[in-house]
C-alpha cells in the first residue's frame, strides 16, 4: 500500500489520492474485514486532531462514586453523568432518549442515532439498575408532576407536551436539557476542574475502551460510522497527547 500511495503521488493532488485510500477504506469496512490495508496509513500534511482532553478514566469513576444526589434533580443529573461515563452517550443523543429505551430487565438500553451517530443497543453496568429503577419509577413521574402542576405563576401553555415521552426534560417545562447539562457539569467542575463536559468524558471512556475491547466492538458502542473515527482514539495515552500539545500548542 505504500508503494502504491507514492506511485499515485506522482500523479494526483492530494486531495485525490487521499480520496482514493478513503475509497480503499470504506470497500473493506463494507466487507467487514478484520484488517484493511490501509489501516494505520496517515498522509503526511494531512491534519489530525489532538485529543487534549483524555483524562484518568480512575478520574471519571471517583466523580461518580462522589456525586451528591440529596434531591430529585440531583438524581436525574446523577442518572445523565451515569449513562455518559459507563455508555459514552452524546449530549445530544441524551435529548432523544426515552423510558422505553431503557431495558432493565434484559439489562440494555437502546440509544437512538444522532447527528453522525448510528443508533446501538449497549449493556447497562450492574451499580446503573438500581437507580434507573428509582429514577423511572418514582423520581422522573414526581418530576413531571411538579412541572405540570400550576404553580408559581407557571403557565400551562409554556410546558411542552412531548416532555411525557422523553427519558430527561427541564424542570420548567421544556424538553430542551442543555441548561440541565450546563449546571450539572458546573456542579462536577467544582470538584474535579478537568471535567468540564460531556465531550470530555466520551473521549476519555472510548479511549479506556480501545484498551480492552477489539476496535470493532467499539466503533459499534461509540456509535461512529467508520472505523477510522475510532482509529483516532487507539493511539492515544495521556502522554502522547502532553507531547502533541507542547509540540503543537499555538503558544509555542
């Protein structure tokens, strides 16, 4: 394959014969093989990003372990840092979720695709049932009871309806979680600085992945369309990444 790319330099641009090596890709992916030949294989010049943010994955467990759920909306962001850290599930895969998605008797729980992200059923960890039963059996109906109920001043007409068929909404009414999100990853940056949001922390758990699991299985847990999005994350410790942000750090 090497000699093959350098015998296509001499003809193409880059841009050309890169697309011709993503070609080589994605016929292989689609045969499912185990090894593509140009696996592995980055052209020089070609830009690649620098995963600064992979933290100690021991990090993110005692986040969890340490996480204060003293009230219902405690609870539920409790149950989102859960299913970030054990499932890597996208802020806005979390949008889409919905009871029925999560299966506590098989143990599973199905996350819908989003944005360039495949749709995946993935196991629940065993410390996830017991609060994702006390959450959909009782926490989540007493949070849509409080936030439908007229009070306050609250108008009836500024809740949105589809909240009774989404796994997470806010406690106003909306079915948008981002304010949600914003305040639960300010309470967990107090704690732990280096945690500042859920994108941090996929990266990290897809990372701790690769280091056991075949690339395979976590391109499908990841919910990434290709193989080579996964590829990207094989290859990184948090020394390599400490070197690649001196070498490449603006500043320098």
């Amino acid at each position: 394959m090497i000699e093959f790319i350098e015998d296509i330099r001499q003809t193409y641009s880059l841009n050309h014969y890169k697309r011709i090596i993503i070609a080589i890709k994605h016929y292989h992916d689609s045969l499912s093989n185990a090894i593509t030949p140009v696996s592995g294989i980055f052209i020089k010049g070609q830009r690649k990003s620098i995963l600064n943010d992979i933290i100690d994955y021991n990090h993110l467990k005692e986040c969890f372990d340490n996480y204060e759920a003293l009230d219902d909306r405690d609870k539920r962001n409790k149950i989102i840092l859960s299913l970030v850290i054990h499932q890597a599930v996208m802020t806005g895969e979390l949008h889409q979720l919905e009871p029925g998605h999560i299966r506590l008797k098989e143990g599973k729980i199905y996350i819908p695709g989003y944005g360039d992200t495949n749709s995946r059923t993935l196991d629940l960890e065993a410390s996830q049932m017991l609060e994702l039963q006390e959450y959909l059996l009782i926490v989540r109906p007493r949070m849509l009871a409080n936030v439908t109920s007229y009070r306050n001043g609250r108008k009836p007409n500024k809740i949105d309806p589809i909240i009774t068929e989404k796994l997470f909404f806010g406690e106003r009414g909306s079915d948008n979680i981002k304010a949600s999100l914003y305040h639960n990853f300010r309470k967990v940056k107090k704690k732990y600085p280096r945690i500042t949001s859920g994108k941090i922390i996929r990266y990290t758990v897809i990372a701790e992945w690769l280091k056991t699991i075949d690339i395979r299985k976590v391109q499908y847990m990841a919910g990434h369309r290709y193989v080579s999005s996964t590829e990207r994350y094989n290859v990184m410790n948090l020394q390599e990444l400490k070197d690649s942000l001196n070498k490449y750090h603006p500043m320098k």
